[in-house]
C-alpha cells in the first residue's frame, strides 16, 4: 500500500517525538488493518473490526471519526486506487487531528476550593 511507504518515509525523517510517536502508532493500525482485510468475511466484518483497533485512547472516541474512518476501511478492503486511499487516509487524519487539539485546547474543570 503506497499510503504505508509514504508514511514510513515521513518518519525516517520525522523530528517531532510526537508527530513520529503517532506516525509509529498509524503504521502499526495499517499492518492490522491489512491483517483484518485478509481475514474478513466480507466488507462489513471488516469495518467493525476495522473500526475497533484503538484509533483513539481505548477506542473511547472513535465513533466522532465514523464517517471518514469507514471511507477509509471501505476503500482498503476493496483494494481502492492508491490516490482514494490516501485521499481517504487525509480525511480522517485532519478529522482526527481536530479533535485531538479540541481535547488540548478545552481547558479542565477547576477544582473546588
């Protein structure tokens, strides 16, 4: 899959511990996801599946990022042009990356007292 060598070109070169941390992370989903397309029974076994890899912390939020994650489940388990799947791929990465610095930005609760 082209969008898995691009991101191991990323992160040879990559010198934000996090962004390369998260890189890392996304690499490893890939690996699985090819792993689950291989195993599937059909399109639909993969998604849930698909959709339960830990995309977010315990996989808590992961329904906020539903409608650009199943593009990209559905554009792999149907082996989609290498373009729809990256395209896929940014969707959910910039949909994912907004909710992520809205987590960051909301300041916590002050505690009584």
């Amino acid at each position: 899959m082209q969008l898995m060598a691009d991101l191991e070109r990323a992160l040879a070169v990559e010198e934000s511990l996090f962004r390369a941390q998260l890189l890392r992370e996304d690499l490893a989903r890939l690996r699985k996801l090819q792993a689950l397309a291989a195993e599937a029974a059909d399109a639909t076994a993969f998604v849930n599946a698909g959709m339960r890899i830990g995309w977010t912390a315990g996989d808590a939020r992961t329904l906020e990022l539903r409608e650009p994650l199943e593009k990209l489940l559905n554009e792999i388990y149907a082996r989609g042009s290498d373009a729809r799947i990256s395209a896929a791929w940014h969707e959910l990465h910039r949909v994912r990356m907004e909710r992520l610095l809205g987590c960051l930005s909301t300041p916590a609760p002050r505690p009584d007292g």
